[in-house]
C-alpha cells in the first residue's frame, strides 16, 4: 500500500474511532441528564454543617452545597428531588421522605442509621461526661446497632424498592471522626476517639451488610476522609461548636464536596 493512501486509511480509521467515541459520549452523557434522582436520608445527606441552608426547608437544614446537590449541579438529571432532612432516622424516612420516588426513578442515594444509633447522645455523653461514661454510652450504641438497627434498615430499603423498583441505590455510611495521636492536646481522651472510631466502623459494616442484601450499593467516605478526620489539621468535620451545636460533628462545605462527593460519584 502507498505512504499516502496507507495515511489515507489511518486516518480514516482514527476519525471513525474518534467519532465513535464521541457518539458514546454523547449517549453517556444523554443517559446521564435522563436520570430521575432522589436524595433521602439524614443531616450527613441535607448537608448540616455545610452552610449556605435553604430557608424553605426548615428545621431539616437542606445545603446547596450538599453532596446531593453538588452531584445534580455537575450532572443536570431530568428531575431532582431533595428530602433528606437533619435529625432523621429509619422511620423518618419511610413515613416522610419517599413521596418523590416511582417506577421512573433512576437513582437513589440515602444515609440513614447514625440517629438510630443516638449518634448525638453518645457525642453529648462523650463530650460532657467522663471517659468511663462516654465508653459505656458508645457500647450501649454498638450493641443496638448489632442488635436492633438491622431490622429498621430493612424497612427503609425495603420500602425505597417497593416505590421505586427501577432505582440504582446507593448507601453512604459515615466517616471515622477523629484521627488517633493527631494534634488535638485538648477534649476528648485517646481512649475516647477510639471507642468513637470503633462505633463508626461498627455502624459502617452494619449498614454495608444491610446494604448488599438488598441488592444495593455501598459508598465508604472512610477512605476520602482519611487525612481530614478531627485533629488531623485538616479536618473536613467540625469538632463541638459551642456557637452552633448542631453543626458539631458534620461534614463542612471541604467535606461534603471532598469526601461524600467523590464517594458518591465513583459509584452512581
């Protein structure tokens, strides 16, 4: 074959490549702007910590810098709807949340467990009480997530597929919140973090396991917080706030668009 003819045909072949390529991303990206996308779940969904609050939503604190948020911002699905709410559990969810969700939805993303748990208890027991009080209250909360939580997990993914059959799910847990012989020289005691690490792990591999039975997909934010827990330096979670209570132990703006973001992304 001829130099030039031969360029000829390379040629050719490379445009067809890359117009094939082209056609599938522009299909890819046709798929992605169809998706009917729901975002149930608690404050580490609505976005607590993050600021920037939609004063329609009330008491549930909904961010637009949300995960949730940021991900139909980057991805403009066909339809969006946000009903995660701060202070949620399990049975929030399936008596108040799931009225946007039908056989057209798409995706479904949901964090949901740590209210159950009495993740604010244990932190006010932590905070204000002694290490002994604060180790027992973090066991009361890993035994009920052994025991108990299960069963209320069930039931709301249960219910997310009986109204939206269709649904990709994806389960996001929670991260570890303090890193051990970081920088903090005040607060909570080594012992403490721990126990508090521990319970998270614990709430963590409950949720995975409810998770996969369901069929759904499980999204750790430990490893994109790894680096970023409190006293790292650089934390992506508030520590108490003395000025903002509720907005103590939540992900702020760098954690929901650092570590629930990308976590989220990487599997929807």
């Amino acid at each position: 074959m001829k130099r030039s003819r031969f360029v000829a045909f390379s040629s050719s072949l490379l445009l067809g490549a890359v117009l094939a390529l082209t056609g599938a991303g522009t299909a890819q990206a046709a798929e992605a702007a169809a998706l009917d996308y729901v975002a149930l779940g608690d404050s580490y969904s609505s976005g607590v910590g993050a600021g920037s609050y939609d004063s329609a939503s009330g008491d549930c604190k909904r961010s637009t810098k949300a995960f949730p948020v940021l991900w139909k911002n980057a991805n403009s699905p066909s339809s969006f709807a946000f009903t995660a709410c701060s202070g949620a559990r399990t049975g929030d969810v399936t008596s108040g949340q799931l009225g946007p969700l039908s056989t057209a939805t798409d995706l479904v993303s949901i964090t949901i467990g740590g209210n159950d748990a009495g993740f604010a208890d244990v932190m006010t027991t932590c905070v204000l009480q002694s290490e002994a009080s604060c180790i027992n209250r973090v066991n009361q909360a890993k035994a009920y997530v052994d025991s108990t939580l299960p069963g209320k997990l069930d039931s709301v993914y249960s219910a997310i597929r009986a109204k939206a059959p269709n649904a990709r799910v994806v389960v996001l847990g929670y991260p570890r919140f303090y890193k051990i012989g970081g920088g903090c020289v005040a607060g909570l005691s080594e012992n403490e973090r721990r126990a508090i690490n521990d319970g998270s792990d614990i709430l963590n591999a409950a949720t995975a396991k409810r998770a996969a039975d369901h069929g759904y997909t499980f999204a750790s934010v430990v490893p994109a917080f790894t680096g970023h827990e409190i006293c790292s330096g650089s934390a992506w979670l508030h520590s108490v706030n003395w000025l903002n209570i509720g907005e103590s132990y939540h992900p702020t703006a760098s954690g929901q668009s650092g570590g629930y973001l990308p976590s989220f992304r990487a599997v929807a």
